[in-house]
C-alpha cells in the first residue's frame, strides 16, 4: 500500500489551514481524493495483520494527553507519545512525542497533573502538523493503547475536523489481554497494572513516559496470552468473544 499520495494530501490540507484556506481546500477536494482517504484506512483495518504471529507483530504503543474526557464538549488533545515496539522487543530508538498547540488556558488541575505549562503550549505544533507526524512515524504498524476509547474518541473527533474524514484505523486496546490473561483480576489503572507486573513507575501522565509503560505491558502480555494459545490478533479476539 503506497502512503505517500496519502501524506502528499494530509500536507496540503495542513498548508491551507495555516495560510488561512480552510474553506478552499475542502471545496476544491474532488470525491475521489477523499475516497482514497477513507479506503486506505479501511485497508489498514482490514489487512491481514490479524494473522501476523504476536511475536512478529510490529506495533506502535501511543499515549495522548488532553484537556479533559470529551472532544464532544471542546476537550482538545495537548500531547502525544508513541514508541514502536516489534513482538516482545520494545525499540527505544523509535520514538515520537509532540506537544500540541493550544490557544486556551489550561487548568490547574492538567498543569499540576501532566507538567505541561501554557507558555509551552503556545509555540507547539498544530493539531494537524503533529498529527501528520505521528501518522509517518505509525507508518504500516498497528497502534496500542491503554483503554483505548479515550485515544479512539479524541482521533475520531479531530480527523473529522481537520481532514474532514472518518478515523477507522484499528486501535488494539491492551485491556483485551488482560481480560485474557488475567480474567479475575480487578484494576483499571495504568499505574496498578504496572505495580502488578513490577514495572518501575516513571513519567507518569507524559504521553511518552505513559506510552513507554503500556509498552512494557504489551510485552508482558502478549507473553501470558502466547502461553494460553494465542498466537495472532485473531486469537485475541476471537477468545474475547467467547468471554463475553
């Protein structure tokens, strides 16, 4: 699948958003050009990563930091952190971390909680720069998250803002092999599931310290879920729905 047509376009858009062409550039953008957005995404969903071998499985963990819990109500995100991680191996030299341009004042409660200050905020990239960004850096890999309806939601929401397209990329939430793995256990956090698996604690709420610990988690568990017989994406899902 060629990707480069595709972040050719995401530039273009990014160029007329900051000269000020928001309009022009959706009302010039022929049918065509945003069914090719839309198909290779659904490529991307539909591809037969789902029978990649875990322990071949290349993925990026990715973490984002927001202003509250709902795009739907303003809430905006403010940061984001990846690493890519190849089966159980996590690559400490793939990283991706962006702060994220935000005009508003932010809370105290997100200052104190996340470190990140309005000073800071106010010279960042675009929403539209870092994601494009992230979208390179992700490139053909699946992505991961920690409870992964908070990431899915805020994507979903700024992809139909910005790019004027639907947000269908599959997103592998790690809470799937934990329920495998662990099926009694009875903690939500991502600082809990680390203490559980004596993983050290560092940088806690920055996108990328918290991208870093769900990828530690994501080799432990695809570890426990081989032990119990899954061997693909496929598996994992297809035991959840038993579960269920």
């Amino acid at each position: 699948m060629a990707f480069e047509p595709f972040f050719h376009f995401m530039r273009e858009i990014q160029g007329k958003l900051n000269n000020g062409g928001f309009g022009t550039v959706y009302g010039s953008q022929n049918a065509q050009q945003i069914a090719y957005i839309r198909n290779l995404q659904k490529e991307k969903k539909r591809s037969d990563v789902l029978y990649v071998p875990l322990h071949q499985l290349k993925v990026v963990v990715f973490d984002i930091e927001t202003t509250g819990f709902f795009p739907q109500k303003g809430d905006e995100i403010i940061s984001m952190g990846a690493i890519k991680v190849f089966g159980e191996e996590i690559q400490e030299d793939q990283q991706f971390y962006s702060l994220i341009r935000y005009e508003k004042e932010l809370s105290p409660e997100i200052m104190n909680l996340t470190g990140i200050t309005n000073d800071q905020l106010k010279v960042a990239p675009s929403i539209s720069e870092a994601l494009i960004q992230f979208f390179e850096f992700v490139e053909n890999a699946t992505l991961v998250a920690h409870h992964a309806n908070h990431e899915k939601s805020f994507l979903q929401s700024v992809n139909r803002k910005i790019f004027r397209v639907p947000f269908n990329q599959r997103i592998v939430d790690i809470s799937l092999l934990y329920r495998i793995a662990e099926p009694n256990l009875k903690i939500l956090r991502l600082e809990d599931f680390c203490d559980h698996n004596e993983i050290p604690i560092e940088n806690r709420h920055h996108a990328l310290g918290d991208a870093r610990l769900t990828a530690n988690l994501w080799r432990i568990y695809i570890q426990k879920v081989r032990e119990l017989g899954c061997e693909t994406l496929h598996d994992v899902y297809e035991r959840i729905a038993r579960l269920k």
